[in-house]
C-alpha cells in the first residue's frame, strides 16, 4: 500500500470527469475553490478530490463536491483513506474550522480517521445500455405511468427558458412538506455558470407545466440536482420527466444518470423511503458508501450543526461530540 499526500493541484477539467469538478461550477458555489491532489511517492496524481470554502460571519467551512475521484486504477481502500487523512491535515493546517457535507451525490467509499459518519448511498443507472434495456429495468408500475402520461399527451421540453419556473415548483414543492428552500439568485447562480452542462426540463400539458428537473451533467454523469410538481400533477408526468431525461442523455452519449443520494435504512413509512423507492423503481445500482463531516473547532462545529438542523429540518450525519468515529444509522 502507498500512502498518498494530499497537496492542492491544478484544475484540469474535461467532460470525462463529473460536472462538479469543473471549475465554473466551484467558482459559482464557494468563496475558494479548487482541487486537492493525491500524489504518489513518483510524484504522480493518482486521484483528485474538489472543494469549495464558504466563508460566513465567525466560520470558515470547507465542503467537498465530490467523493474521492481516481485519475488512473482504483484506489483501494486503505490508499484513499491516507489520502483523505492527508486532506484533513492540509485543511487544519489552512484555518478551516470545519468540514461540512457539500452535497447527496458525494458518497464516499470511506471516511478520514476522527469523522462523524453516516451510511448513505445513490443510485446511477448506466446509459451505455441500449434504450430497450434501460426502459426494462424500470419497475412495471412506473412503466404504466410513463406509458399512461405519453396517452395523456405529456410533453416534455428543455431549455433555460424554464429556469424561473423551475425554481418557482422546486420551491413550492419543499413548501409543501415544510421545508426551506435557497433563494433564487443561489440557485440560479451554478445552473447560469455551468452554460451548455445543463439541462432544465419540464413536463407540460395543455399549456400547464406539471413537473420540472434539473440536471448538471457532462459526459461522465448526469445528475438529478433538483425536482418538483405542482399540488396535484397529471399522474406519470414526473415519471415521463424522468425517463425522458435519461433517454436523452444516452442519446448525447452521457454514460450515467445519477439520482443522487439516499438514506440506506430509512425510517418506514417516512418520506426519505418514499423518495428512496422513486427512485429505485427507476432501475440502476444502489452504490453504497458513507457521508460525513469532520470538525476542527467543536464548539463552532456544535453551532453550525444546531444551526443546520434549526433551518433546514434535518441533518443526515447527526452531530454527537467524540473524538472517535461514530457511525450514524442514515
């Protein structure tokens, strides 16, 4: 096994590598931006992890983007876990005071030594598979609903003309069930940012927009970043919104289509197994991993924490003060 050091590195983007790894879309959501490096003993960089800072009144806040992303051959666990506590050691060392899940699509394979853990996984359907076989691996219920919402005369369009609508559904939609949503120039900052490695797509009928979904992608994945409905969509619109996005990413050549995260073991009868099963039904891989956080300042760390939970509703690696690793049932 070889240790790698975690130095920062050049960012070297192209669309082989996830969206969230280019540096228009890191400029867009941080104050600081950039990628970290693990570097071989021969002075080769063996794989990359990117990251934003955030700075707010009182806190520095370094979020990673992405898991671990390996350039050559797949690390193995016990490299990318000395890479990753070589990252924490070169963020102590920049004045972080923490680091904070950035996003439901960064599940790692493993965790630094000392971090507060949950298990958490996501979903990614390969688009290399002809449209028949994708279509297949969708469960026969949702197969009903697309068909059903195509005789319905469903219509699914694209385009950055729909942005405005699309925040105004996103919104509402977490209304619904109590939640808070980012204000819209935050939301609308990474999507302008990101220009043709976007797509906004809705599901229309009868000239009222049922359902909305955006989508960052390159051609290594497609992400499914945000999505809504109005109160009471026509039945098998967001299902003929999804399978229409992936149809046409496979046609664009995009490799993957992620649903992004889910809760492995969710409570039943909630709504994160509502939200885990829609999108299990839509066929893939359950790939599972770990999010996490990690503190350098506990009592601003304990704050922040509070504060997420306060806000937002609900925390996914729930703070428990230790200096070991706990894991947190997702």
């Amino acid at each position: 096994m070889s240790n790698l050091r975690a130095i920062p590195v050049e960012i070297n983007w192209h669309s082989g590598l996830p969206v969230y790894a280019s540096e228009a879309f890191l400029k867009s959501v941080g104050d600081e931006y950039g990628w970290i490096g693990g570097i071989e003993e021969s002075g080769q960089i063996s794989c990359i992890l990117p990251y934003t800072v955030i700075r707010k009144p009182g806190f520095r806040i370094a979020r990673f983007r992405l898991e671990t992303l390996p350039l050559q051959a797949e690390l193995s666990l016990e490299e990318e876990k000395s890479f990753l506590n070589s990252a924490i050691a070169h963020f102590r060392s920049t004045g972080a005071d923490m680091i904070m899940p950035a996003a439901n699509n960064s599940v790692f394979r493993t965790f630094p030594d000392g971090a507060v853990v949950a298990p958490y996984g996501t979903l990614i359907k390969d688009l290399t598979q002809p449209e028949e076989s994708l279509f297949n691996e969708v469960y026969p219920d949702y197969r009903k609903n697309i068909r059903r919402a195509i005789k319905d005369e469903v219509q699914v369009k694209n385009g950055m003309q729909y942005l405005d609508t699309a925040y105004d559904l996103i919104a509402d939609t977490l209304k619904r069930s109590n939640l808070k949503f980012k204000k819209r120039a935050e939301f609308n900052k990474p999507l302008l940012a990101l220009g043709d490695n976007v797509r906004i797509f809705v599901a229309e009928r009868a000239g009222v927009i049922q359902a909305c979904l955006a989508t960052p992608f390159s051609q290594h994945s497609a992400y499914s970043w945000y999505s809504g409905t109005i109160e009471n969509p026509v039945k098998g619109a967001m299902h003929l919104l999804q399978w229409e996005a992936i149809r046409q990413f496979r046609a664009m050549g995009v490799k993957r289509f992620n649903f992004t995260g889910v809760r492995l073991n969710p409570e039943k009868g909630s709504k994160q197994e509502g939200i885990r099963n829609f999108k299990i039904r839509f066929g893939g891989k359950l790939v599972e991993g770990y999010i996490w956080k990690y503190s350098f300042n506990p009592l601003k760390f304990a704050a922040y924490s509070v504060a997420v939970r306060f806000l937002w509703g609900d925390d996914v690696v729930q703070y428990k003060p230790s200096t070991e690793v706990e894991v947190v049932p997702g």
